[in-house]
C-alpha cells in the first residue's frame, strides 16, 4: 500500500482540496483507496457526508498514536493507496503522518511568501528522510510571472534540478475544485472533462510514477529501500545547529537556509 500525505504549516493552501482530488483520481485509475483526516475542521468528513456513494471512506483519526496500526490493518484489508490530510502547523499527528508515508506532497500557492512558510515542514520531512515535492496550487490562470517567481524560489535553494522537487501539472485556481467540494464529488467526477479534472489527473499520474520508483535518496547518496528510515526519537525535537544559532532570531519560522534543508534527503 503506498500512502500520500498532504502536508503544510501554512493554512490555506488546499490541502483538502488536493487531497479529495487524488483520492477520488487514485480511485478511478483502479486503485483501492482510503482517506484519513488528521485536520480537526472535519472538511473531509463533512465532504463524505454530502456524498452519494460510499467510496473512498474518510475516516476521522485525530490520535497520533493510532495511524501507524491503522495504516498496517488497511495495507492488510488490501487498501493500495491510502491518502492522509492534515491540519495546519505542526502537531503530532502531522508528523506521525510523515512518518509513515511513502511521499508527502507540499501544497503552496505560487508565491514567495507561500514556499517560505513551508520551511518547518521541510524540517519535519527531512528528520524522517521521506521523499517529497511541491505542488504549486490555486495558480491564477493569467499569473505566469507568479509562477516564474515561485519556481525561482524553490530552485534558487535547491541543488537539484527544479523537476525533481516540483510536482507536475501545476493545479490552476477554477471554481470546479470548490463546486465538486460542495456536491460531495471529486473536481475528477464533477466535470470528467473539464481543464480542471484533466490536471488533477495528470497530477496523480505524476504522483503515481513518483510513488513506484520505490527508492528514497538519502543525504549520502546511497539508494535505499522507501520504508527504511533513521530512527527518531518521538515526537520529533528539531535542534537548532550551530550555524543556525548565528542566524537572526526576528522571523517567526525559519527559512530553508536556517534550517540547512538537504533536498537529498527527500528524493
């Protein structure tokens, strides 16, 4: 079973939104497919409730200490994708979520501003070394500058190519997505058509072909196995380094410098 996480200290972002998306386009490409729901604003819940059919089954788990053995019994039920939607900030289910997932998709809207406050994220997913990416969501559809922008600001920190990091189509702002929330329906089911389901879809391709190259690179650059992963200790405390104690102390969250992300530690 792979499990996605849809994960970001900035509220906002659509996380829901995407998360509903590719659990309802995961579902139509044949998969068997979950939804769990970390966020205590029960958007997913609420969403179900509105809904016609049963599948995928949302389910509510607010305890940290509960995903990881229902993870395990719904890989055994043969569940194939799982996706788990989380609440702003970082909390223990959050990182408990992180934890134990296959790839954690960080959505932003396409501004500087956006990408920067992803930076504690970023903390939590490299203390795992879980593979990740960005998806650059509610782009205006006349905003290629805003765009440009954006991608400047995750490739002038990243030492890797930008594709590596960036998820691909980026998913442009269309009333579909909030229409499709409020029937009960993915945007996928809401118009099978329209601009907006063919990128949710693609975007699931592209999810898919991340998810089933199995190998993680760590800050070593050796190829591991996805599931293997350095041993924390739990909750996560993030320590600040020596260098980053030189740093200005006047930003509410650190920047990715601050915090020394290694994007090797997630691809």
């Amino acid at each position: 079973m792979y499990t996605i996480v849809l994960a970001t200290q900035k509220g906002g972002s659509g996380k829901s939104t995407l998360a509903i998306g590719l659990a309802v386009a995961a579902q139509q490409a044949g998969h068997k497919v979950r939804v769990i729901e970390t966020d205590r604003q029960g958007t997913l819940s609420k969403w179900q409730a509105r809904r016609t059919t049963g599948e995928p089954i949302v389910e509510a788990i607010y305890d940290a200490k509960m995903i990881e053995p229902r993870l395990e019994a719904l890989a055994i039920d043969g569940v194939t994708v799982c996706v788990i939607d989380t609440g702003s900030g970082i909390t223990a289910s959050t990182t408990a979520a992180i934890r134990y997932c296959d790839l954690c998709l960080i959505p932003a809207r396409p501004s500087v501003a956006d990408i920067e406050a992803t930076a504690p994220t970023l903390s939590v997913i490299k203390a795992w070394r879980k593979p990740f990416a960005f998806v650059l969501n509610q782009a205006p559809i006349r905003g290629g500058h805003r765009i440009t922008d954006a991608t400047t600001a995750l490739d002038s920190d990243a030492p890797r190519d930008i594709a590596e990091v960036l998820a691909q189509p980026f998913i442009m702002m269309r009333n579909d997505h909030q229409d499709a929330l409020a029937a009960g329906l993915g945007v996928c089911e809401f118009d099978t058509d329209g601009k907006s389901a063919q990128e949710i879809r693609s975007l699931w391709r592209w999810t898919a072909g991340k998810l089933a190259g199995d190998h993680v690179m760590h800050e070593a650059g050796e190829l591991k196995e996805a599931g293997e992963h350095a041993e924390v200790e739990f909750p996560i405390m993030l320590t600040p380094s020596a260098e980053d104690a030189k740093l200005p102390t006047t930003r509410a969250y650190p920047t990715w410098a601050d915090n020394g992300i290694n994007w090797k530690a997630g691809l």
